[in-house]
C-alpha cells in the first residue's frame, strides 16, 4: 500500500511555506480594476451571485473573499487579493506532491512545482483577487486523490475526489471537465466490478455536498424565475459566453496568439519537459488509468481553451 512519506509531508510544508512568502510579498496591494475589482466590489457588498449569469458567480471563491472582509488586519482589497495568494501557494504544493508521489523523487517535483509557481499567468492570478487558483488547488487536489486511489484502491480516495470535484464546481464550471474524465473512470470501475453502487451513492453525496453552494444559487433562481432551462443555460454558461463556449472556427490569428501565450507563460528551457513527460506518460504502465486520465485532461483542456475566444483568454 503506498502511503504518504514523512519527508514528502514535511517536503510539501517546505514548497507551501516559500510559494506562501512568495505570493504573500508579491499580492497586489490595494483595489484593482477589471473582473479582479468586480470581485473585490462583490465581496464588499457580501453578493455570492453577481449579475452576469451564474456560470460566473463562482460562489465558493467568495466565501473566504466575504469572510477576508471582516479580519481586522490592513486593507480591505488587499485581504480579498491573499485569498489568491493563500490558494495559489495551496496550488504550487499540491502539484510537488502530485508528482513526488507519482515518480517517488523531489527533484522532477521541485522542477515541477518552480515552473508552474513563475509561470506568467498563474503568478499573476495569485497576486490578485481571481478564482484561478483556487481552482487549480482544488484540481490538484483532486489528482492526488486519484493516484492514490489507481495505487491502493482504498475506496476513501475517490470519496475525497468527488468531495474536491463538487468544491471545484462550487468555484469555477471549468470543473465539468474533469468530472467529465472521472465519470467515464467510475463507470469503467462499475463494469469491472471494482465499484459497488452504494460506494458510487457516496461518491455522488460528496460531490453534491462540495457543489452546494453553486447548486443554492441554481435552486434559488429556478424559484424565483420559474425557467429551468434558462437556469440551466445561465449556469452553464452565463449571459453572454454561449457562443464562446461552443465556438469552432479558427484563424491564423488565434493560432499565433495562443502559442505566444505559451511562451509567455514557459519562456524556458523547461518548455521542452513537457514533450518528455508526455513520453514517459505512456511508459507508466503501472498507473494506466491515472496516465489515461492526465492525457484526456491534457487533451480537452487544451482543446478549450485553443478554440475559447474570449479577450482574456490567455488565462486558459
């Protein structure tokens, strides 16, 4: 049974404790303008909603946001940004234990860990009030519970997966994709007979649970509205992103901006590990299912956001 290291432990506190100083140091100071000033005017005013449609409300990021409100330490738009930089330094952790349990060795995870924590666009979320990083906690968090799961097949694992799963829904609808990847995982398991359904019961309890403050959002206007579809559609989407969303077409000029935004984000050398990574994906037999599933979430996130035509799409 694989199990957790001491020294991965205190490893992990050490990666958290510098990404923390890092984005602690670094996080924006004051109020801030575009979608991370909306965010700081909707923690001031306690609204876990918003006015756009409810796919961008993103409900649980505002809980510790309205909650930052009442600490009686500094700047009120500055607390709200360090809830950011709390979850980004979360974030940086978690993807150094995700790959020291996966390869059994700190180096790859330190290079890992230090690419992603410098990378343009997660570095600046973490500096501002923005729902990113809590997301990338939450799905880091999720993989751990994954391989631990595909390693021991201790039942617990895909309990807490589904726990993190429902509490990235709950924060950002970019979550769907992964639930997407784990139902065809559990379903497989289910015909495998690795998988009771009263086990599955649990599974779809605990995402429902970690989901609950983005479905209080859905049932309350379906009550008010009476328009289930339109609910529907708004938490899907939003008001406005419909066509983003399911936009197919390309130019030339999308194609040459989204590979700058790649070398925006891995001006390095370490830009070329990503090639050797993929190849050594499919060499992990061991962990087929985990491999399986890294290379379907690679694929349709990628395939996302190539085609997501919104202005700041960069941060997908």
């Amino acid at each position: 049974m694989k199990k957790i290291s001491e020294s991965a432990l205190l490893m992990y506190l050490l990666v958290l404790a510098v990404a923390g100083t890092l984005y602690v140091f670094t996080c924006a100071p004051t109020i801030l303008w575009q979608d991370s000033g909306m965010i700081q005017y909707r923690a001031w005013h306690n609204d876990i909603e918003g006015g756009l449609g409810l796919a961008l409300s993103h409900p649980l990021f505002y809980i510790p946001a309205i909650a930052a409100k009442y600490v009686p330490l500094g700047e009120f738009a500055h607390r709200v940004n360090m809830v950011s930089a709390i979850a980004a330094a979360a974030a940086v952790a978690n993807l150094f234990l995700l790959v020291r349990l996966w390869l059994g060795r700190n180096l790859p995870a330190v290079i890992a860990a230090v690419t992603f924590a410098l990378s343009h666009t997660f570095w600046r979320h973490a500096c501002i009030a923005e729902t990113y990083s809590l997301y990338i906690a939450l799905l880091s968090a999720e993989l751990i519970m994954l391989l631990q799961y595909v390693r021991t097949k201790r039942i617990g694992y895909l309990y807490l997966l589904g726990l993190f799963n429902g509490l990235a829904i709950a924060d950002h609808m970019f979550a769907s994709i992964p639930l997407l990847c784990y139902t065809v995982f559990v379903v497989v398991l289910l015909v495998k007979r690795r998988l009771h359904f009263r086990q599955l019961a649990i599974i779809i309890l605990l995402l429902v649970v970690g989901a609950s403050a983005y479905e209080y959002l859905i049932i309350k206007n379906v009550i008010q509205t009476g328009d289930l579809a339109g609910t529907l559609a708004s938490a899907a989407f939003g008001n406005s992103w419909q066509g983003a969303v399911f936009n197919t077409s390309l130019s030339l000029k999308i194609v040459k901006e989204n590979i700058l935004f790649l070398l925006l984000n891995f001006p390095t050398p370490n830009l070329l590990l990503f090639f050797v990574g993929l190849f050594a994906l499919r060499k992990r037999s061991s962990e087929k299912a985990f491999s399986n599933i890294i290379l379907a979430l690679l694929l349709l996130f990628f395939l996302f956001a190539f085609r997501y035509t919104v202005p700041d799409r960069y941060a997908f």
